[in-house]
C-alpha cells in the first residue's frame, strides 16, 4: 500500500539505506559502477573495486579463517611443555621478568597443572586441556616462537591484525580484499563473527579498513539470530505491497534523473538495488546451518552446551568460505583469554568452549577438499607468564602477558602439515630460536596468497604504505609445505 500523503524521494531512500541492506547497496554499487553506465576513470585518480584480482606470484591459498583468541590463551599451559616449570614450581624465578601488572606481580614459578602427551605421526606436545586439537597435529603447522614485543592487549592485537602496534591502521582481513578482491559477487570479502558476549579489546578497530577505501571493511554478521537484520520485509509489505513500494521507488528515481542528466552516480545506484537484494538472499543462504546434517552439527559441538556457540561460528565460516567470502574472522570475547587469576578453573572452561569447533572446522575443510586452499589460523595477541600474578591462594592464582615468546597454529593453504616450529626459552618466556615476529607472519600468508608484501602498497598522502610497511619481514619457508 502506497503512503496516503506525499512521500518525498529523500525519504524513502532514507528508510532503506539502515541494516544490512545499506552495506549491501554500498558495496554492491562500487562493483556495480562499471556495469551501470561507467565514467571514464580520471588518470589522477585510481579506481578500487572487489572484482577479482590476478596475483603476481603463485598462490597455494585463496580464502583464510582466522580464530582469534582474544586475551591471550596461556601457551605453556597448552602447546609449548616446560617441565622446568613443575620442577621448580613454587621456587623464586631468577632471570628477568617483564610484568605488564606490576601491582599483582610475583617472582614465583608456577608450574603446569596439566600434563602434556604427544600426539600425531609428529609427535606434536598438546595438553589435555585440547583432546579434539590434538586429534588433528598432523595438519597443523604449531609456532611456538611468535613474538610481537608489545606487551599489551591493544598494541599487540594491532601488530598481529593491522602490521604495526598503532592505531587507525587497515586490517589484515583489508589487505586481503584490497590485493585480492572478491571470489564471490553476491557475499562482502571480508566478514567478522563475533562473540554474543562482546567484541573484542579495541572494538571495530580489528576489522577496520584504516586508510584503505571503505570498500575494503569488514562486515559484522551478529553472533544472534536474526543474524542478519532487514532481510525480510514487514508482513505487510510482502507481495504486491513490495513490488509497488519498489515501483514507486523506481519513478522517483527517474524523476529525480530526468532533472539532473549525466548523474551518473544515481544511475549506477539505481542499478544496483536488484543487485544488493541478491546479495542479502545469498547472506541469509549461507548463515543458515540448518541445512547441515545432524553428523556435521555433532562434529562441531553444536549437542554440547559449552560448545554450541562458538561451533556454530565456526559453521558459519565454513559455510562463507565455501560461497567464496575471502577471509572470515572469528572472535571470543573481550579479554576471555586474559587469565590473570583463577587460571585453572578459566583456562578449561575456555578451551571447552573452543576446542572441538576448532578442530572440526580443520577437519570438515581437508574432507570437503577446501582445506589445501584454505589458510585456518589459531591464537591470540600473547601467551602468559611462568611465574604467579595474584598470590592469594591455588585457586585464584593467574599469569601475566607474555608478548614476547608464545604459540599460534595454522592450517591449510600451503602451511606444512605436522610441523612443530621455533623454541622459546626453558621457562617460555622468549622465543630463542626460529623466532617468528607479526611481520614475518604476514609476509608469510601474503606469499601463500600469492602477493608481494613489499609490493602491495597504497599510496596514502603520496607516500606507498604496506601491510608490513618496511619493517624487517621474512617469509618462513620453513613451514611451507
């Protein structure tokens, strides 16, 4: 039903442009432009769009899922074994300690409660805190000498994510849809799922385009149902109500054209609302598990309460990898993994959460065939200390941040399969040996995907910025496979 009183043009296209469907009409309309009566690009001026894009090197991997463990999960409680640790547990740590809470600090060494078994034809130590995780070693490629030096949450979310420990720089995920493109045209390139319980430490941020073009944002799908809002239209509009809303819509546009020719901007967003009610039909397609099977929902912990949440993302992912979304990044909660106190009873608690969906996600990629070109990744901004913070007693005792030696994990995509990489010191405070820095890392991935990182730049205030922006950056062949 048409409204009874005059509805100005400016009007109804203010009340379309909230929820999903404004991001879809955004997005849609930069790829659209060349679609829907093109203008000649300036030479001044570059153009960006999410087509996809040819890479200058061989590339083994074309997606990734990236499960960021916010907080900083405790790697010599999980992956990296110091028996040192329980042989000294209690006794005064001697060497030098770089405490981020200086108030609840100690010099006391606290050992391992958990015991560590070897696991896989690797032969790879998981704690028994990981049974699903350690099922699947021999996919795994375990870096145990990451470094970032930045021993804070935010910096060191900002090194791991965005190349430096500053803010208002651009995503990883960014760089991804910026250098690659899009595989799909109906789904963003670049989505984050996060947790119902929060985002995490530094918000929006970690999936912000920084400098790079709006185009290149991340889009947020809600970690609740609806989860997708604005897909459907009200009751009363559904059917012929929507054909002539739409209809309406569509003489005011050409109104407003036939008074303003040669706008073409308004002609390609024009074109483009068919285009963005495509993409919201696909979005809703691929965030619906229940056309799972009941073996699928099992083996990603979706029967177990502890589990279901986080399962479900990890479905989820699946799911936008497979209709071509490049790069999906899962996250827990603010700070759920920052175990200053109370670490054996919160440290268990978060890898129930996380460990079988985890696990399945690895799995459920290598048996449908997309793992080889699917790049899975596990970890967080820091590992923990080895000694006490909170010395009020076993149960409230915690540990601090350890930026400087700690693990993360990645799967697929060209990584080596079975591999075990870098050594931190006996007590797992730094990396020693093999040590791999946030730079190196990312040279890394952008060498699967088959891009330079010293040549993926863009010219921001007339100078060429990167991903690793100069910094020292190797690419670890070693973990190559």
């Amino acid at each position: 039903m048409l409204p009874s009183a005059p509805v100005r043009r400016r009007d109804v296209l203010g009340s379309a442009t909230f929820g999903f469907g404004s991001l879809a009409l955004s997005w849609m309309l930069q790829q659209e432009r060349l679609l829907a009566a093109p203008v000649k690009p300036s030479l001044d001026k570059p153009t960006y769009d999410l087509t996809p894009k040819a890479t200058p090197l061989p590339a083994k991997a074309t997606a990734m899922i990236s499960l960021f463990m916010q907080g900083g999960p405790s790697h010599i409680d999980l992956f990296d074994p110091k028996p040192e640790l329980n042989r000294l547990d209690g006794q005064k740590f001697t060497g030098d300690i770089k405490y981020d809470n200086a108030a609840q600090a100690s010099a006391k060494i606290l050992g391992c409660p958990w015991k560590f078994e070897k696991h896989g034809e690797c032969g790879a130590d998981v704690s028994e805190l990981l049974p699903y995780q350690a099922c699947i070693v021999d996919d795994l490629t375990i870096v145990r000498s990451m470094h970032t030096g930045v021993n804070n949450h935010g910096q060191s979310i900002d090194a791991l994510n965005t190349g430096r420990a500053i803010g208002g720089r651009a995503s990883l995920g960014s760089w991804m849809a910026y250098g690659l493109g899009a595989e799909s045209q109906n789904l963003p390139a670049f989505i984050a799922l996060t947790d119902p319980d929060g985002i995490p430490v530094l918000g929006v941020q970690n999936w912000s385009n920084g400098f790079l073009p709006s185009l290149f944002q991340g889009t947020v799908i809600r970690p609740r149902e609806p989860r997708i809002l604005n897909l459907d239209p009200p009751a009363a509009l559904r059917g012929a109500p929507q054909d002539a809303y739409l209809g309406y819509l569509r003489e005011l546009n050409r109104d407003h054209l036939s008074r303003h020719p040669g706008e073409l901007d308004l002609e390609a967003r024009m074109a483009s609302y068919e285009l963005a009610a495509r993409m919201q039909s696909a979005a809703k397609e691929a965030v619906d598990i229940s056309q799972e099977t009941a073996a699928t929902q099992e083996m990603y912990g979706l029967n177990e309460p502890e589990s279901k949440e986080f399962g479900t993302r990890c479905l989820i992912a699946r799911r936008l990898i497979e209709r071509g979304v490049r790069f999906v990044q899962v996250f827990t909660r603010n700070q759920f993994w920052d175990h200053h106190g109370s670490i054996r009873t919160s440290l268990p608690k978060a890898c129930q959460k996380i460990d079988r969906p985890s696990a399945a996600l690895v799995t459920d990629l290598k048996q449908r065939g997309l793992l080889d070109s699917t790049v899975v990744h596990w970890g967080g901004e820091m590992g923990r200390l080895p000694v006490v913070q909170n010395d009020a007693g076993p149960e409230k005792v915690g540990r601090d941040h350890n930026t400087y030696g700690f693990t993360q994990w990645m799967a697929g995509g060209g990584f080596k399969g079975g591999c075990v990489y870098g050594q931190t010191d006996e007590f797992g405070h730094h990396a020693v040996e093999n040590v791999v820095t946030h730079s190196d890392y990312h040279a890394t991935l952008l060498h699967l995907f088959g891009l330079d990182p010293e040549k993926l730049t863009y010219l921001r205030n007339r100078q060429e910025v990167s991903l690793i922006d100069k910094q020292p950056a190797k690419i670890v062949h070693d973990i190559l496979a």
